[in-house]
C-alpha cells in the first residue's frame, strides 16, 4: 500500500554545558580557570534515497530526536558532539512546517541532503571569561536548546508521465500491457485505491525507457476534494507529459466521451497552475468494442479540431498502443532539452546565514512589561545560568553593552518592571555595573566569532 502523507516530530539535540572549573594541582595554588566548553547539539537531517518508494516507515516512527552535546570538563576538556538525527526519504518528498504550512523544501535528487533544525551550541567554559580585572570567573555559559517542531511530508510521484482519465477508462489496463507493472484490473465503475508506477521500454533492451504511473480517483470535483482524487492529484504536477485515457464507448452509462474528457481537463486545471499546460496525449481506449468504434470518427475530428494528437488504441489487445508509447518516448525527449526550471524554495530555511545576530527589538508590551527580541540577545539569554552570581551580572553587562538597556530606559523602564526576553520573565534594577566591572567584558555579538 503507498503511503504518501506523515507527520513527524523533529528536535535538534542541545548544547552542553560549559564548565567552571579551576586548575587544582599541588605546586600551583592559584591555578586559573580551566573549564572546557560544551559540545554541539546534533542536527537533524533528511536524506533522499533512490530505494525508498513510500512514506510507510513513519506510520510507526513519528519522532526523530537527535544527541544532545556532553558538557565541557576540566582540564580545557570539550564536551563530546551530539550525533545527528538522519531521516530517510524516497525522492519527490516535501517537507512542510505542520504550523505555519510553509514549504520548507522539496527534494527530488537522491543523496539530497537538508539540514531541519540546527543543533544547539555548547556553552562557553570559564576559562573564556577571564580578564586583566577577573581573574577568577565563576561563569560558565548553559548549552543552547535545540530546535523543535512538526513537519507534514508529502510524497509526489516521481513519474514521466501520468496517465489520467474517469475511472474504468482502461488506465491500469494499459500499464499493465505496457510495463512490468500488475495493477489490480477489473470491468466496474469504481477507481483504483491508489497509484500505481509501470516502467516503459522502447525499442528493445537498449532502448528508452520511462516512469509511467496510473493516477487513480479522478472524478468532477476532484480538485476540491471530492472522492480520492485530491489525494492523488499531487503527484500529476512530477510528470513530464499526460496520456488522457477515454473509455471511447462511453462506459456502462452511455456518457459522452468528451464531457469525461472536459471533466478531467477542468480538475487538472483547478488543482494546480500549468497543470493542463502539459504536453497532452489524447487515447481513445476500447476500440474493439462496436460502441467505441462507432464514436471514434466524431471524437478523433473534434479533439483533434482542439489541437490534440489522438491514438485510437485497445490496452486489452493491444491495438494502437505501440504507437502511442512511441509518441510518448517522442515527448519526453524533447523535454529532456529543456531546461528544468530552478526550484523556489531556499534549501536552509532554518539555518542563520546571512541574518544579522546584533538586531534586537524593545517592545513596551505594558504598563510595566517590556519585550526584547533578537536572535543574538535571545541566544544569550538562554544560555545563561542565572543561578551563578558572575553569570547574571554579566547578562546585566551585555544588556548595557549592546544598547538594550539603554533603550529599555529611553522607554521609560523603572525598577521592578518585568523584561521578557526567549521565554523569560527578568525583573528589572539598578545596579551600577559599568563603574564596578569596566568595559573590558566581551559583548554577545562579538562572542561567538
């Protein structure tokens, strides 16, 4: 059975704790700081693989949570890096923020790689936090958490060409007599339950070959979510070209063939932009029926008056369907010459690059609530362990240093107010830091170079 939707559960692995450790060795009293810093939380990553034809492994796994980093010792010794959460996935995945529905990426090459969430950075050991005028940090930066959040994936077909049609219009009849494929077939006006994949060979072993899928659940209103057919409609937009299967009999109801043909075309043009712009080949199907071929001089004259290259065929005895694969080869490589459009999206949503870690944003959110915002501060903010005296008064300096405090007072901040910052409630006083501790006290935005 495919499965081609999931929802999955990622976090990236946290930081480790830097430490605060002192040399403690017989003949050097006033040893310094040596605490190592925190190893890096792992990533998450998705990971295309050419063998994975289905979604199937994450109705069982729906949460992927990678190692978080071992915390810095002493002795300068680094904490041991977090190993990364891989996730494998068959080409033609997307990946959506479940939240927001943003389309994070969509990945159709194998071996494509995507990192999802970033691990967490180790926290700085003491040792880093030594200066001309302290001599003795008690400091040690906690390590940064790790990202978290709900993806929705999707899996499109990766196919040449897909065929469409009303059910029992001889779709899985003509992959099967065209491929390896073995679609369940039967003479009843129902739909298959899912889409089936068929490779195509012409001309012989060394002869070109291509993907053809039998797209199932087509009927009027399938682009609004009518039957299965919006559960299958996505994986037409992979394909190349489209053979448009008529049952040119008009079926077990008398229906017009061109009406089944104008009810299709309309739910590929409502599901998706350029849908119904896809080179169209148009097959007659069941020509060795008596009703089929008395219609098929009035169909092939007004389809062909549309401007569509028409094949009178049978998928039950093969009748005109060594041509019709013929002429499809004859499409696909013309669009081999073409070149691919280049995809959308950004493949590192969820990576910093490029964004300006220095920015913040103080908003006065009440009387006496304020809210400060910035990848940096928030960053520092987390990463702080307010429980060490040291580590809080530095926080205090790097609110001054980086402008914040300065503008929390422009606004009119007083003593007791409350400042929230990644989640936070600090209250706020009015200590005098800067005539204590001087202005040798690395900023955070220059701290992690």
């Amino acid at each position: 059975m495919l499965i081609d939707r999931a929802r999955i559960f990622i976090h990236a692995g946290a930081g480790g704790n830097g430490s605060a450790s002192f040399r403690r060795e017989k003949f050097a009293p006033l040893g310094g700081p040596d605490g190592g810093d925190g190893g890096r939380g792992g990533d998450v990553r998705l990971v295309v693989q050419r063998n994975l034809n289905s979604l199937v492994d994450f109705q069982y796994n729906e949460k992927f949570l990678a190692e978080d980093g071992g915390a810095g010792r002493g002795s300068n010794m680094h904490g041991r890096n977090g190993k990364d959460a891989v996730i494998k996935v068959p080409p033609g995945t997307m990946v959506y923020d479940d939240a927001t529905d943003e389309l994070i990426a969509d990945l159709t090459e194998d071996d494509e790689s995507l990192i999802l969430a970033k691990g967490g950075r180790g926290g700085l050991g003491n040792v880093h936090f030594k200066t001309s005028v302290r001599q003795a940090p008690r400091i040690a930066e906690l390590g940064e958490p790790g990202t978290e959040m709900w993806l929705r994936l999707e899996l499109r077909l990766i196919a040449d060409v897909g065929l469409v049609g009303l059910p029992n219009a001889g779709k899985s009849t003509l992959l099967a007599s065209t491929s390896k494929a073995r679609p369940k077939i039967g003479d009843y006006p129902f739909t298959t339950l899912e889409p089936n994949l068929g490779v195509v060979q012409i001309g012989g072993r060394d002869g070109q070959t291509f993907v053809m899928a039998d797209v199932p659940g087509l009927i009027e209103g399938a682009a609004e979510g009518v039957g299965l057919g919006h559960e299958f409609l996505r994986h037409v937009t992979r394909t190349k070209a489209i053979i448009h299967v008529l049952d040119a009999s008009g079926g077990l109801e008398g229906r017009d063939p061109l009406e089944d043909f104008d009810t299709i075309n309309k739910e590929l043009e409502d599901y998706a932009h350029g849908l119904i712009e896809k080179p169209m080949l148009v097959a007659l199907n069941k020509v060795d029926i008596p009703e089929a071929a008395e219609n098929v001089p009035r169909l092939r004259k007004e389809l062909e008056a549309r401007g569509y290259r028409v094949f009178d065929i049978s998928a039950a005895t093969q009748t005109g369907v060594p041509e019709l694969m013929k002429a499809t080869a004859e499409i696909l490589r013309e669009a081999e010459l073409t070149p691919a459009p280049q995809k959308p999206q950004s493949r590192k949503i969820y990576t910093l690059e490029g964004v300006d870690e220095r920015l913040w944003t103080v908003t006065r959110t009440g009387d006496s609530a304020f809210q400060v915002t910035g990848i940096g501060i928030e960053r520092t903010t987390r990463m702080t362990n307010f429980d060490l005296e040291d580590a809080a008064n530095r926080f205090q300096r790097v609110l001054t240093n980086s402008g914040i405090a300065d503008e929390l007072e422009r606004q009119g901040i007083r003593s007791g107010d409350t400042v929230t910052i990644a989640g936070y409630d600090l209250v706020w006083g009015d200590p005098d830091l800067e005539e204590h501790f001087g202005d040798d006290e690395p900023r955070f935005d220059d701290e992690y170079e």
